[in-house]
C-alpha cells in the first residue's frame, strides 16, 4: 500500500479520467486526492471517517490506472485500504443492514433469487424506503427471467477447436441466464467444447470490491477444485468477475491458498478476447443493417485492457455498423454494488452514458457486463426508450440465428 501512495506525484492526469471528478469537481473526489487521504489515515494525521466519504465515493472503475504515467497501482491500493478499514469501521445501522443484505444475498444465486422475489413485494412501497434499499429494488425487474440451465458438456459443431468451461457467475444467473446461455451456443458454434460445473458459482469479486475481504476468499475457494483440468480457459461473461479475479493475487496474499488462487486466475479468460484469439466463423448476420453501439465497462476497458477485441468480433458480422460515441471510456454508474451505496451520483452517470449512446442514433447496444446492462436499462427505462441493450454473447448468438 504505502508504494503505491510514494509513486503518486500528483500530476493531475488522473483528473479528467476520474468520474467522480467530472461530475462533482472536487478534489478530495479525484484518484491523487483520496491516495492524499489514505495516505494521511494510514500516516494518523486524519481520522479514517472524515476521509470515508471520499473513499465511499470512488467507484473503482480504474480509468484513472492507464491515465497515470507513473503507474500507481491504485486499484491495489484501493482494495487494500477498504479491506483494511472495513475490519473496524463502524456504519450506522441501516447502512450496516444494507452491507449485510449485499454481502449475505448477491454472491449466493438461490439466495438472490428468493431474496429478489421478496423484494417485488416492497416495489411499491420503494419511494418511502430508505435509499439504499429503495436503490436495491430499482435494479430488479419486474419479472425474473426462467431458469436456463446448460448441459453439464455442450458439444462442439464441426471440428472442435477447443475445450473450455463456463464461470457461472452470481447476480447474472438470475437477472440474465441468457448471458450464459447465449455464450456458450456462440462457442459451440465456434467449434468450442463447453464445460458448465454444476457446483462453481461467485468468484468473490463483488465482495472484494467493496472490502469484504474474507466473505470474497470464502466463497471464491470453492472454485478451486470445481474446474476440470484439461481445458483450456475458464471463460467469463461479466467484467467485474475477470477483473475481481485478476485480484486474486492481492486476496490471497500470504494466505496458504496463494499459489491455488494464482494458478486458478491464469486460466480464467473473458468470452470476447477468447473468442477473438481463436477467430470467428462468420455468423450468417442479419438481413438489414444494425447500427449498434458497443459499450465498454471499466473492468474489461480499464482493468483488463480489453477494448479491440469485442469490436473486432463485431465488426465481422454482416450487416452490423459499429458506432463509436462520445467518452466511450467513462463509467456508466453501475460499478458492482456502487448504485446501491451511492444511487444519486450512479444514476447521474448513467444517465450521462445513455445521453452519449442515444446521440449516436443505434438500433441496439452492446456491452460485455451484467451491470452495465442492468443499469443502461434501467436508465433507459426512466426515459421511456425501448432501445435494447444486449450482452456481447447475445448479439452474436442472434447473428449466428440469421436474426431478422
């Protein structure tokens, strides 16, 4: 932690890159100035809660990373103080019952299930519930999409080309089982052997990502032995879990399952730079042009380094116009659990993000993260715009069916 504060000069090119900054212009709300306040906690000049707003705040979308030229390792450093503090930080209780809520339900799918048709209950009472919770039910849909469950092994068509297993996921089984679904159908199609464990679950990044540091290694380490060896990639269909897991190494540090976290990290891959390293047959495409938006989320852009690879999958669809819109790189608001611990400054974001996709005129939009999805929707939803917003694997699986 403390090298990565020394490597901060305070340049300012994290600035414009920063959210938080563009929007609130503060900053004690920018990347240098909340590493001057961690800084000043851990050196005991300042008490840890008049800096926690600040910190709070941060969405961790890691823009600010590939904008610094003397590469603090912020997200480390991020991490590293949540975790730390959240071991004796103390929430006033209907923020402690929120955290509860996220770190005992989002990371288990039955739980989220029943938890998420419970809340459909209180959708109409939601404008006079506090606004963490009333922030929870605003993500849910209406109606929780049927089950999708895949076969233990789908074939691959044709020649087969590669063997690899799914990550399920936690949030997504439930919001968006086509996700999944549709990826694997795409990979088959691709000559690609899936494998779909019927005991794997969440890798821990949504925990991780907010402090919750032993909750994430808890459930993260019954992954370990849930993948069969002999494949060649564990593949990712959500941002937050390819980032989350690239973190491994930060997790588990000095922990006895180090080497097992490592190891387990090396084989994880997201579906787009996957499927873009192999190469993709030529889906049959559509019939007229699709204008199409592709929306990057932080944790592939920022925190993965993936931005080409998407398009270029894209790109080889026929009848698909890819568009480019205006800060393509700055974050949507979703961010994990941000909207439901900050909902004013996420919807503000998001409705920044469409205002940007809209102006580009698409007929869809795609992104490779669940909670981009949800929250363009949901904004879009706000607006009364039926433009469809559809993950990267659904997109390509509706050109692989010659979509009308």
């Amino acid at each position: 932690m403390a090298t990565a504060i020394e490597k901060c000069v305070h340049c300012g090119f994290c600035l414009p890159a920063c959210p938080t900054y563009s929007l609130l212009g503060e900053e004690m709300d920018s990347p240098r100035g909340r590493i001057y306040l961690m800084k000043n906690v851990l050196e005991e000049r300042l008490d840890a809660k008049d800096a926690q707003p600040y910190i709070d705040r941060c969405l961790g979308c890691m823009a600010c990373v590939p904008a610094c030229p003397s590469g603090v390792e912020y997200g480390d450093l991020l991490v590293s103080y949540r975790g730390a503090q959240e071991e004796t930080r103390r929430r006033p209780p209907l923020d402690a019952l929120a955290r509860k809520l996220v770190i005992e339900t989002l990371p288990y799918p039955n739980r989220f299930r029943l938890a998420a048709k419970t809340g459909a209950i209180g959708v109409a009472i939601r404008d006079a519930l506090p606004a963490a919770f009333a922030s929870m039910l605003s993500l849910l849909p209406e109606k929780l999409p049927p089950r999708m469950p895949l076969p233990p092994v789908l074939p691959a068509q044709g020649e087969r080309r590669g063997v690899v297993a799914l990550l399920p996921g936690c949030v997504q089984q439930v919001l968006a089982p086509e996700i999944n679904y549709a990826a694997a159908q795409v990979l088959a199609a691709n000559g690609i052997e899936v494998h779909s464990p019927p005991d794997a679950g969440c890798c821990g990044s949504i925990l991780l990502h907010i402090g919750a540091e032993n909750e994430a290694q808890k459930i993260a380490r019954r992954n370990f032995t849930q993948f069969p060896n002999g494949i060649d990639a564990i593949i990712t269909t959500a941002a937050g879990c390819g980032s989350g897991i690239n973190d491994y190494e930060l997790l588990f540090k000095g922990e006895r399952d180090a080497e097992r976290a490592a190891a387990f990290a090396d084989r994880v891959m997201d579906f787009s730079a996957y499927l873009a390293r192999l190469g993709l047959r030529t889906p049959a495409g559509f019939e007229s042009e699709r204008r199409v938006v592709y929306q990057d989320a932080c944790h592939l852009l920022h925190a993965q380094g993936i931005q080409s690879q998407p398009r270029a999958l894209l790109q080889q669809i026929p009848n698909l116009r890819l568009l480019n819109i205006a800060d393509a790189g700055m974050c949507c608001g979703s961010a994990g659990a941000y909207n439901i611990d900050q909902p004013v400054i996420a919807a503000e974001l998001g409705q920044r993000k469409v205002e940007s996709i809209l102006a580009a005129k698409p007929d869809l939009v795609a992104s490779g993260n669940i909670g981009c999805i949800t929250q363009l929707r949901q904004q879009l939803a706000l607006i009364g715009n039926p433009l469809p917003v559809l993950h990267i694997s659904e997109l390509l699986w509706r050109a692989y069916e010659g979509d009308h």
